[in-house]
C-alpha cells in the first residue's frame, strides 16, 4: 500500500514540474517575440523619420536659389566655377599649362607702375602649330578688383618668357611664356585663374573638358 503512495505522489510531482516548465517556455517565448516586434517598431519609426528629413529636405532645396544652393552643398575648395590649388596646372588631349613662378618688376620710371610677370610652360599636345592663347584665358584680381594686363613695358621688354606672349608652338614643344599685370601694390596677394576655354580639338571638331583653376600668388 505504501509503495503505492509513494509512485503516486512522484507521479503527481512530475506532473506538476512538467506544468511549470512549459509555462515558463511559453512565457520565455512571449517576451523575446515581444521584444522582436519592439524592436521592428523603433526600426521602422527610425526609417520613417530618416525618410521625412530626406524629403523635407529635398523640398527645400527645390525653394533655394542658385546661390544659396551652392552656399548650401558647394565645395570649400571651389570658388566660381574655379578649382583653388596651389598651382595651376592644367593638362588636356591638346596641350598643357603649369605655373612656374612669379616675379615684381619696378616700371615706375616709364609707367609708374610695378608689374607682376606670372609664369608659365606651355605644351603643345596636339598636331597643329599653336599660341597659348589659341587655348587659353586668364584673369588676375589684386584686393577684389581685376588687374590690367600690360601690353609692353620697357622694364620687362627684355623678358625672354614675356616676348613668348605670341609665339607660335610646334607640335611637341613646350616653351615658358610670361604674363604680365599692372599691380596695384607689391603687397597685396594676387587671385590668379586661367581655364581652358578655348581649348578646341580642331581634329574632332568639338571642345575639350573645361579645366578651370585659381592659385593665389603672394607677393612678399
């Protein structure tokens, strides 16, 4: 009789365990499927908000200006349309332009004036006999204003780069040609820029990718 009890009892204590570890597992399994769908939800309100700042602004960007979109997304190392770099150096299928160097000269006996020479080599890539100036333009800017460039001047007459101004190029050759610019001190930095803008390929009729480039030149 008392064998009886006994696997009658350690049948109800296995039945009573066996009850508690499957509500345990239920509740187990309730709480990580809660915490998936919690976490679904903050992940899809986070994705919402992203989107809704993406879209207002794009909206606003639609309202900006020319110039207030380029304030807004334009790069520090742009300034009008001109790449700033340390030197200009501009190279195309048809020829190549790299500064050299700079130097003041005192004209104010004749004119004056000091004059800036700005320096640089020019290449000539293409097939056909050139001047720099077939390919390229340039402008310089002294305390915000633009400089005068110089047609001749007696202190810089016997500049070998400054009388290669209008010299015909060969194919292949390169030569060193001097800029010359009326400065309004020899203090002041000078704002430099030349592009390509002129740069045709005659052979294939059409123009070659502008390169546009500004360099400062400081005088002292």
């Amino acid at each position: 009789m008392k064998k009886k009890f006994v696997v009658a009892l350690l049948a109800c204590i296995l039945s009573i365990s066996t009850v508690a570890c499957g509500n345990t597992s239920q509740k187990k399994e309730s709480s990580t499927k809660q915490t998936a769908q919690s976490s679904s939800k903050k992940k899809s309100g986070k994705k919402a908000v992203t989107n809704a700042k993406k879209d207002a602004s794009s909206d606003d960007d639609e309202n900006l200006s020319q110039e207030e979109w380029v304030k807004k997304h334009g790069n520090d190392n742009i300034e009008d349309g001109y790449d700033k770099v340390e030197k200009i150096d501009i190279t195309s299928n048809t020829t190549s332009f790299k500064y050299t160097g700079s130097k003041v000269v005192d004209d104010t006996d004749s004119s004056g004036k000091k004059i800036l020479l700005v320096y640089f080599d020019f290449t000539n890539i293409n097939d056909r006999d050139c001047t720099f100036l077939d390919h390229y333009s340039f402008v310089a800017y002294q305390n915000g204003i633009q400089l005068e460039k110089t047609d001749w001047a007696s202190a810089i007459d016997d500049d070998e780069s400054y009388n290669n101004y209008y010299k015909e190029v060969l194919s292949g050759a390169t030569i060193n040609v001097g800029i010359p610019f009326e400065l309004q001190d020899d203090t002041s930095p000078v704002k430099f820029r030349a592009d390509n803008s002129d740069d045709v390929d005659i052979d294939n009729d059409n123009v070659t990718q502008l390169i546009a480039q500004q360099q400062e030149i400081n005088l002292q």
